[in-house]
C-alpha cells in the first residue's frame, strides 16, 4: 500500500470554508492536485484505496467553532474536487476537521523574535482546555498583529492523501519504469530491476 501526499496550503479566508480559486495561489495548488489524482485514476498499474483529506482551522474563535470550521473546508474540498474529477468515485473520498492546528503553527515559529508566541503555542498543545484563552493571549502580545496577518493564514489549510495499490511489476517493466516512475516499483523490485544488470 503506498501513500502519497498530495496537498499542501490551500488559502482560506478567515472564516469561511468556500473554495476560492483566485485567492493567493490557490489555482496552482487545485490545478496540481486535480493532475494528480487524473494521474492515479488514469495509471492502469495503479488501484485507489482512498483520498484523506483534512481540513484546518486557525485559532480565531472558539475551539468548537474551528472544529465544525475545520469539517465544512475539508468537505468543500472534496465537493470542489469530485466535481470537477469524475474519473474517482466520490466514496473514496474520506473528508476530516482536523481543528486548529497547534503544532503546524508551532512548526512555523522556530525563529528567535517569536520564542514568546512560541511558548504560548506549546502551552496550547500541553493543554487543549486554555486553547481559546491562548489564542487571545497570542493576539495581544507585541507581535500579535504579526501572527494574524503571517501566521494565521497558513494554518488555514487542507492536506490530502491518495492510498493506493500498484499491482506487481515484473523485471522487464520495471526496466523501463526505474527512470520515469521508480515510485512505482517496490523495494523489492528495484532489487530484481538492479540484480538483471549483473
């Protein structure tokens, strides 16, 4: 079973859960994504398991709130892309809120002047139950402006995953596979393709 990442930062507006091809490069990440997946539809070697995708929230508003949030961005994603790619049944698609996520934005502030924000955000992880009440400390710290306007917005986000099987390849395919698609071939493959040369 192989697992492919497939997403990356999908802009979203501060509350709001609809698609919007035209906000920052979100034409670019759809358009990829949709290439992607006709990819894996069209490759007869390959049969699709299931799409994950998971939606996020920024920590503007209630947990609860960012959670349903975090729900409605990844079914708007799933709407927005079975609509438009047919070749997948829409059954594979397992759509998922994921909320805020706290350890993404911890990821995104490993630089020095924000080490203050940064261990707000770490008390946020420790401690589910002050997240709301962490997100206005993070919002009246000197650098409060800062996190809105630079960080937030990337917290609004999907990723997507494309589970898959590729049914076995023998040497002779994996010969003409290792150059173009080794992500195709097993491990094991790859050492029948390396051991043929000897």
């Amino acid at each position: 079973l192989y697992n492919k990442q497939l997403g990356g930062y999908l802009q979203f507006a501060q509350g709001r859960h609809d698609i919007r091809p035209s906000l920052g490069n979100n034409i670019a990440l759809l358009d990829s994504a949709l290439v992607s997946l006709k990819g894996l539809a069209d490759d007869e070697r390959i049969t699709l398991i299931d799409i994950q995708v998971q939606g996020y929230a920024s920590p503007e508003g209630r947990v609860t709130y960012n959670q349903r949030l975090s729900e409605r961005r990844a079914k708007s994603f799933v709407d927005y892309i079975a609509t438009r790619n047919t070749q997948i049944e829409r059954a594979l698609f397992r759509a998922e809120g994921r909320g805020e996520n706290w350890e993404y934005f911890r990821s995104l502030l490993k630089e020095a002047p924000l080490s203050q924000a940064a261990e707000l955000v770490q008390q946020a992880i420790d401690y589910p139950e002050r997240q709301d009440n962490i997100d206005r400390q993070l919002r009246n710290l000197p650098i409060g402006r800062t996190l809105m306007n630079d960080y937030y917005p990337q917290l609004r986000r999907i990723t997507f995953i494309g589970s898959y099987r590729v049914r076995p390849i023998g040497v002779e395919e994996g010969r003409q596979l290792v150059n173009t698609r080794p992500d195709l071939l097993s491990s094991y493959e790859l050492q029948q393709v390396a051991d043929s040369y000897l």
